[in-house]
C-alpha cells in the first residue's frame, strides 16, 4: 500500500507538469498575443527539466561516510564527513541530504542539509552532533532527495551504510587508593598496596594482555615459543567486590560514569576487583586486573540501561557471589534501609562495607538521609555523598573519613 501510494505521488507530480504545460499552451493559443506566449515559453523549459529530472536515475549516486572522532564519550561531540559522488553532470538544483540514524539519537537534532548542487561531480558534507548520549547506536546510511525549481518533481533514495557506534561513559582520571588491605597475618588500612611478593614465583600461567613484561617466563618462552606469565604469591589483596545499581534514576548516568571510572582506576594500579550487574539481565565479572577484562567491563556499562524493576535487596538475596565478598564497594544514587538489612544478611563475610551516594553539585542530605546513614553506619556500612565535580577525589574522601 505505501509503495503504492509513494508511486502515485510521483506521477501525480510530474503529471501536474504535463498539465500546466498543456494550460498554458493552450491559454496561448486562444488568447494570443506576445505575454501569453512569453508565459508558455517561459513555462517550457522548467516543464522540460522536470521531465528529465523524472527520469534521472538516482542509482548513479554513491555515497561514503568518513567518521572523525574515533572515540566518543558520553557528552562529547561527534563529526563525521559524507561524501556523495555521481559519474555525470546532470544539473541538480535543490537536494537535500540527511543522515539517517538510530531512535537512541533522534533527540539529538537534525542531520540535513540542503545545497545548490549544479554540475558538480561530487559534494561533501560535514555533520556534528552535540553531547552524545550514552550508549549504543546505529548511523544507517544516507537519506537524498532532489527536487526540481518549484518542488513539482521530488525524487529521493535511500543510500544504506551501517556503522554500530559506542559512545563510552565519561571517564574521569582519579587517584585509587586501596579501601582496605589485608596482609596474611590480619587486616590493615594502607594507602600502599602490594599485589604480589615478585621475590617468589609459585607457577606460570597463559600471557594475558596487560600482565608486565617483568612477569613474563623466559626460559619457559625459549622452550615453548608461547608466552607465558609468572604467578606469584600474594602477600595481601583487597578482595574488593563492586556493586552497581541499575535502578531508574535521574542520577543513573552519574552512577555509570562514576563506576567506569573506578574500574579503570582499579586496573591502572594494577590491582583487581569483582564487578557485578543486575538488571534485567545479569553481568558479572570474578576477576578484573586487565586491559582485556576492563574492555568487558566498559562495553558492558556503555550499553547497561537503568532496568532493575524490582527493589536491590531481593535482588542481592538470590546472588551467591556476595557470599564470598570481604571489602564491597556499593554506588548508588539512593541507599534504602533494606539494602543495608539485605547485605548484612547475605554477605556474611563482610570486613569492609562502603558505599557512594551519586547526587547532585547543590544537593544537600536531608533529615532522614542522615539517619538513614547513621543507621547504616551502625550496622558496619560507611555511606560517602559524592557528586560529580568530586569524582575525582572519590578515594581520598573515603580514606579520610
């Protein structure tokens, strides 16, 4: 039925072409004289050009698209050039370009523009989009329209150019210090941290991306020709477990940047953590030390959605994982009286219990948020307000309080 429809518009188009020309010869001809006939000329050949602009094929235009930015952050600016060719130099007037793209950037503006074109052989287009959101999206392909001197006549293809584009959570440089270390005869607070006692190997392993190239097993690599990596004893670890809260929130985009950013600070102090997601889906990762690892862990928060449609602590009484958990880190936008009852009942090996509050810049703990934080101080959880212009510091604050 639409194809159907679209057809008629088409000819109904050049079809009215036809018409007024057949008018305003005939008009010329019973009324004579030099203005209706200059009208009837002057009308021929707009008339003629909408004719063969009808019948110009549209396939003979190709079009390229060339990305700019080639990493996006959530809030950042994307740019990306479109460079549309033809093989002839049929004169085009008005044509319209337009990038079409997913639904997740429809918000995001109008990706047109509209030129002059002539007799040119090709013509580029650079486009911008203002703070991109979060997420993934998709840019579809090239949208061209052309149109003859009045609109009577309108042809448009579709070019299609599918590019899938990550636009990652708005990393932010911060200082890690461990929350809690633990040597093997007890547990300490440290700002030093110790991953591995290097004097003592106790095994190899497979290279992963990101082990140091001191760890790496020579002789085993002369014999072999395969990397392999030195496993050393532990002397302390943080056995530190993340937690995130998926909850619809107007803070859950902070709540996001906030936890890429602890992740990648985790790694790049060469120290590891558990990270753990629940939503409408389940993402859990035991053991982040690693570039490799991370990228999970980042590709996961850039695509995550605040879907968690039940309240968090059923959520943590059916995970088996916080079981295991000694030093939990915990961010949130809003901290419930039950998920403080709910981890005490079911993280049972708990020494170290923190948690991140995300709010805004001028946005102030009322009266039952204090008490609610001193309840959960009395049951073993430390809460921390942050807001974004602190992210920074996040770690500092803690070891401080």
């Amino acid at each position: 039925m639409n194809s159907w429809l679209e057809g008629f518009k088409k000819l109904k188009g050049i079809g009215g072409v036809l018409l007024l020309l057949v008018v305003a010869f005939v008009y010329a001809m019973f009324q004579g004289g030099f203005v209706s006939w200059f009208l009837f000329y002057l009308i021929v050949p707009i008339a003629l050009y909408s004719v063969l602009l009808f019948f110009y094929p549209l396939s003979k235009l190709e079009a390229e698209r060339t990305i700019e930015t080639r990493k996006v952050y959530s809030g950042g600016k994307f740019s990306a050039t479109i460079k549309v060719t033809r093989n002839d130099s049929f004169p085009l007037l008005f044509v319209w370009f337009e990038e079409r793209v997913s639904n997740s950037l429809l918000h995001t503006g109008s990706k047109k523009q509209l030129i002059f074109w002539g007799m040119k052989k090709e013509f580029t287009w650079t486009y911008e989009i203002e703070h991109m959101p979060r997420g993934e999206h998709v840019l579809e392909g090239t949208s061209i329209e052309i149109s003859d001197l009045f609109g009577w006549v309108k042809k448009n293809v579709f070019i299609p150019n599918t590019k899938t584009l990550l636009v990652f959570p708005n990393l932010v440089d911060m200082v890690y210090i461990p929350i809690e270390t633990r040597y093997d005869q007890g547990a300490a607070a440290s700002r030093i941290q110790v991953m591995k006692d290097t004097s003592m190997a106790t095994g190899v392993r497979s290279y992963q991306p990101g082990d140091r190239v001191s760890w790496i097993h020579w002789k085993s690599f002369a014999r072999t020709q395969t990397l392999k990596t030195k496993e050393f004893e532990d002397r302390q670890s943080q056995d530190l477990f993340i937690l995130i809260d998926r909850t619809l929130s107007p803070m859950f985009e902070d709540v996001v940047d906030l936890s890429a950013s602890i992740m990648q600070a985790i790694v790049r102090h060469q120290a590891s953590s558990a990270f753990l997601s629940i939503g409408q889906n389940r993402f859990f990762v035991q053991n982040v030390e690693n570039e490799e690892q991370l990228h999970r862990v980042l590709y996961h928060l850039t695509k995550v959605q605040p879907d968690l449609d039940k309240p968090i602590d059923q959520v943590i009484s059916q995970e088996p994982t916080l079981a295991q958990a000694t030093s939990l880190l915990y961010i949130t936008s809003e901290l419930t009286h039950e998920w403080v009852d709910g981890i005490q009942r079911n993280a049972g090996n708990l020494r170290v219990c923190r948690c991140f509050v995300v709010k805004n810049k001028d946005e102030k703990p009322n009266k039952n948020e204090n008490a609610l934080y001193q309840y959960a101080k009395s049951r073993g959880v430390e809460v921390h307000n942050i807001t974004k212009d602190r992210f920074a510091q996040a770690f500092m604050e803690v070891n401080r309080s």
